[in-house]
C-alpha cells in the first residue's frame, strides 16, 4: 500500500509537472529507488522508497535554474521533502556563477576526496560515500588566459555529518562559522591537470574534545590536488594539511594516492591507498587502501566489487553487487556488504560509518 501511495504521488506530480512544462519550458527528469535492505545478524528489514524530480530551466544564453526535488517514504510510512539542490546559474564572458544549495565537487580521489571541504557525506544514503549533502554557498569560476581557472566559494551555513543521538554540536548560523575556500586549476601542464586549494571553516566530521563533547573543530587548511595519465594509467594524488585553531587537535595530514585501468574486455580496476592522521590522542589514524571491481556480463549487465581495508583497525569491507538491466533506464541491483574486525569496538573507525553486514536490493527507475 505504501508503494503505491508513492507511485501515484509520483504519477500525479509528473502529470502536473509536465503539462506547466510545455507552458514554461522546463525540462524535467528524474529517478525512483526502492530499496530492501536485510539484515542478516538480526533479521530487520529495512525499506524505503526515494523519488527524486530534477527541473531545469533555461533563461536565454546567460542563465539557467536546477531544482532536485526529493520525496523520501520509509517503513513506518513517514514521507520527507527536501532539495538536495536548487541553484542559479548566471554566466558572463569569462566567469561563472553559482547561487543557492549545491554540491561543490573538488578533488579526483576515488569516493574519498581530502579537499572535498564543504558537503559532508549522506551516512543514511545505502551508499554514503556515493552521495553527498548540498550545502547553501555561492560559487563563482574565473576563467584566465592559457587553461588557469580561478575558484572562489562561499559558505554562510555550515553543514556537517549529523551527530549521533541527537547530540548538539557548536556551530551556530552566525558570522563566525561562515566558510571559504579558494582553488586555482591549471588545466593539461603536461597532460595533468594541477589544483591548488586553500579552506577556513569547521571540519564536516564531529570530533570529541577534552570535555568529551561533540564539536566541529575550525581549522584552516591548505590542499593539493594532481589528475592526469601515466600511459594508459589515469593517477591520481590529493592531500591536505590542517591546521586547527584550538590547541587540543593536533595539526594532520590527510592523502590519498592512487591508479585506475581499463582493460580491452572492459574489466575495470580502481586501486587508491588513503591516509589520515588523528585529530585528538584518543582519535585512531587511518591508513586504509580501497579498491573497485566492474565487469560487463552479456553486454546489459554489470557485476562490481568494492573493497576497504583499514590497516589500523584490520577492519574489511566487502560488497559485491550485480547490475541487471531490466529495460532502458530500469536497473535491479543485488547486493551485499560484510564487515569484518580483529576488534571489538570499531564504532569509530572509517568503516562503520559506511556500512554494517547486510544483504539488499534496489530498483532504480530513470525516467
């Protein structure tokens, strides 16, 4: 019954949508996800379903609007909406600009990005570091002579991973917590593209302080960022250093290194090693390696492999999925994640945020 009150709320929006579309021009898009996610250690079932509308309007030459519209209906029938993103874009002659609730997408690491400073990662998405938070900023890109883009973003409301249990954290919506970040690109410097970035703000991830609260430390930072290929290698290296204004969190270093490679079957491999040093003395470094696996199956469908490895911890994940295309735009995806520890307590670790063992399925539909 719940699906299809969110079928027909679907059904009845895009009726509605597409007859003032024809009168205004506005291009619309979209996708349904129904998820089914079990749990194997206790046997809960999870469901929800995720309908998200994109509306796109054009204004001329010089400006255009984006809507992401997001209908969420969980297992005890309780509907959200949001936008993940609205925005304005306004283009001059060499420079663009950017108003409204975005997602600013710095870095080339592969899910894991050291100068992604701004949007925090969605941990109740079934995959958190595929999906990111919008934040409310403006942005705006300079285009200079000989391949130089120049970066400027603003970020009046901070933004971070919500805390567990509803704890509060500091940051209020005042001047002081206003974020800003600064990138210049210089694009093909034999053939690697080559970005400088620098931050001041807060952390998007919570740590503990001294008074065992939790608190989004402030903290100046600086990073670098270099993409291109090594023969028919593309590479890759990003990091950042962090330098935090209050004295009990350690200055750190975060990277990550690494190769992907296509082979002439399509066999597709991701290797990247990532490391971060702890902010705190009770707060565990991690050095961790990912890896991901893809391969085409009878031209439609599609079987992939994603591996983490925290080498601290001896913490593993592994979720294998398969892709089967049921028509143009109609995917069913199975899948799974296992967790595995040498410790008991790995509630602070970089994999339990990401995943717990589970087994799952999820229907997406483009339209």
């Amino acid at each position: 019954m719940r699906r299809f009150k969110v079928l027909t709320l679907l059904l009845v929006l895009l009726l509605i949508l597409s007859s003032v579309s024809y009168a205004k021009d506005i291009e619309i898009s979209g996708s349904l996800n129904s998820y089914l996610v079990g749990n194997p250690n206790n046997g809960l079932i999870e469901e929800e379903e995720k309908v998200n509308l994109i509306l796109e309007k054009e204004f001329g030459f010089d400006a255009n609007m984006h809507l992401d519209l997001e209908f969420k209906s969980d297992a005890n029938s309780s509907t959200t909406t949001s936008f993940n993103e609205a925005y304005l874009n306004y283009y001059t002659q060499n420079m663009d600009w950017r108003l409204g609730k975005q997602e600013i997408s710095w870095g080339s690491a592969y899910k894991i990005n050291p100068t992604s400073y701004f949007n925090p990662n969605d941990l109740t998405a079934l995959k958190p570091l595929d999906e990111k938070l919008g934040v409310k900023a403006i942005k705006g890109i300079y285009y200079a002579p000989k391949g130089l883009e120049i970066t400027g973003v603003v970020v009046p409301f901070f933004r971070g991973i919500s805390l567990k249990n509803n704890a509060k954290d500091n940051v209020g919506d005042n001047v002081k917590n206003i974020q800003s970040g600064f990138k210049v690109t210089k694009r093909r410097f034999h053939d690697y593209d080559i970005s400088l970035s620098a931050y001041h703000g807060r952390d998007k991830l919570p740590a503990v302080d001294s008074k065992a609260n939790f608190i989004y430390p402030k903290a100046n930072r600086v990073g670098l960022d270099i993409i291109g290929d090594l023969g028919d290698m593309g590479v890759w290296a990003e990091t950042t250093y962090s330098d935090y204004q209050d004295e009990q969190f350690k200055n750190v270093i975060e990277t990550a290194v690494g190769i992907d490679y296509k082979f002439d079957n399509n066999l597709y491999l991701v290797g990247q090693g990532y490391y971060k040093e702890g902010r705190t003395e009770s707060e565990p470094r991690v050095k961790a390696a990912n890896f991901y696996v893809s391969k085409p199956i009878f031209d439609f469908h599609e079987i992939e492999v994603t591996t983490l490895y925290d080498f601290e911890s001896e913490t593993s994940l592994i979720e294998p999925q398969f892709n089967y295309s049921l028509a143009n735009s109609v995917e069913l995806q199975l899948g799974g994640t296992y967790v595995d520890s040498a410790e008991k307590d790995t509630s602070s670790g970089l994999i339990s945020a990401l995943g717990q063992d589970r087994i799952y399925t999820r229907l997406n539909v483009e339209f």
